[in-house]
C-alpha cells in the first residue's frame, strides 16, 4: 500500500504529495515542474535526453498510479505517470536548481528514517492536520494492534527473563516460566490458555485437526524466542 508525504517548498509557498511506494519517492510529470519551477515542455525535454543518453531507463524510473482529477466540473481517475527519485535526482542536475537540491535532502531523510526505523510520521501534519483528512484515529488504532501483538509481549518478557545472571535455557524452572507467560498472554488477548483454546478449536473431522497457520505460528515463536524449546506436544502437531 502507498504511503503520501506532503514535501512544502521554502516559504511554504508549494505543498507537493509525494508518493512513498518500494522504498523511493514518486512525483508526477507535474508536480516535478512544480518543484523545480520550470514549464513542462522543459521537464518533458530533460526526462527525453535522458532516457536518450541511456542515463536511466523508463523501466526502471516511471510507473502509473491512480489518481483524481479535477476537469473542469468533473472529478475522474486516471493512470498518470510518476517518476522516482532517481529521475528527480537527474533532473535536478541537468536544471541546476536549488529547489531540486532541497526536495533530494529532504527525500534523502525521509527515506532513511522509512528503512532503519520501518515506520515514517509526518509530526507537523498529525499534530495540525488542517482541513485535510485527519489520520490521528488510524494511527492511533495501528499502534494498539501492534502493542496488544502477542508475540511483541512475550518477546519483551522472556528477553528480561533471559538477562538474568543464573539464566539457563534448559533448566526446568526456565521452561515451566515460559509455559506460564505464554499461558497468561494468550489468556490477556482471547479469554483461554493454550491448552484451553486446542480444547475448543481442535475438530477432528476437519483438515489438519482445524489448526489454522501451524507452521507461521511456530516459527514465530521460534524466531522470537530462540532459547525456548518446542514441547513433545507442539511438534506432534
């Protein structure tokens, strides 16, 4: 799913929403004449050489995306090429503009707190969402998924568990700490223990004894939790 960021020109002059699709930027035809103040027919020559030039290829730098438009007393949707970083990077060196220069910083930021971090916020806007749509509920929905995620928490927990001086993975104490934190997480997210919801949701009568993602959820925990061992009765399932 795209992600939009609002990139506002020196002097607030410009807002642009620029795409975030793939880990790059995508900015329309127009909205790269936009940025760099020049007329289209410009933009349209510059992005010809250097296709032209074999400096980049259509490829690789230009994808369609949806989206609404305003014609005249109708408002319809259209595929309208973008173009990525890469071409606003050389475009920006063939129109030599200072404009250019400050949406590549930008963009160069952006995107680096998008791929250490996985995540990008646009402070200013949730904190003045304006006449806009605001998305503050949603952000704030996504973040209590993430938080209530079982794995999140036992991860967190067996983590400290594991830090402790006299910590062994194999010893019988270790193994009963963490059949009891996965029982009360699984009880604080759906009402059951473990063994409680195999009691309800196993049917013989349906495939694979009705367990729904058996593999994922193994090697979720797997994953999270390496020093765990998986129980006699967790491999015969």
């Amino acid at each position: 799913m795209s992600e939009f960021l609002i990139y506002q020109t020196e002097g607030g002059k410009t807002q642009i929403s620029v795409v975030l699709e793939n880990e790059t930027l995508w900015l329309s035809q127009k909205q790269l004449t936009e940025l760099f103040g020049k007329a289209k027919g410009t933009i349209s020559e510059h992005i010809k050489h250097i296709f032209e030039d074999g400096e980049l290829t259509p490829a690789a730098t230009v994808r369609l995306f949806r989206t609404v438009q305003t014609e005249g007393s109708r408002t319809v949707e259209r595929d309208v090429e973008h173009y990525n970083l890469d071409m606003v990077l050389a475009l920006g060196y063939r129109v030599r503009s200072q404009a250019g220069v400050r949406f590549r910083q930008w963009a160069s930021a952006q995107l680096k707190e998008f791929i250490v971090k996985g995540f990008l916020l646009d402070d200013e806007r949730l904190k003045n969402p304006g006449q806009g749509r605001d998305y503050f509920d949603e952000l704030t929905r996504r973040l209590q998924d993430i938080r209530t995620s079982e794995r999140r928490f036992y991860q967190k927990i067996t983590d400290i568990y594991a830090t402790s001086v006299d910590y062994d993975a194999s010893a019988e104490l270790t193994q009963a700490f963490f059949a009891t934190v996965q029982n009360k997480v699984h009880f604080a997210i759906h009402g059951h223990t473990a063994a409680e919801l195999v009691k309800l949701r196993a049917d013989s009568a349906k495939p694979h004894m009705g367990m729904h993602a058996l593999s994922r959820t193994l090697t979720a925990w797997s994953s999270c939790c390496p020093h765990r061992r998986t129980s006699q009765h967790e491999s015969s399932l």
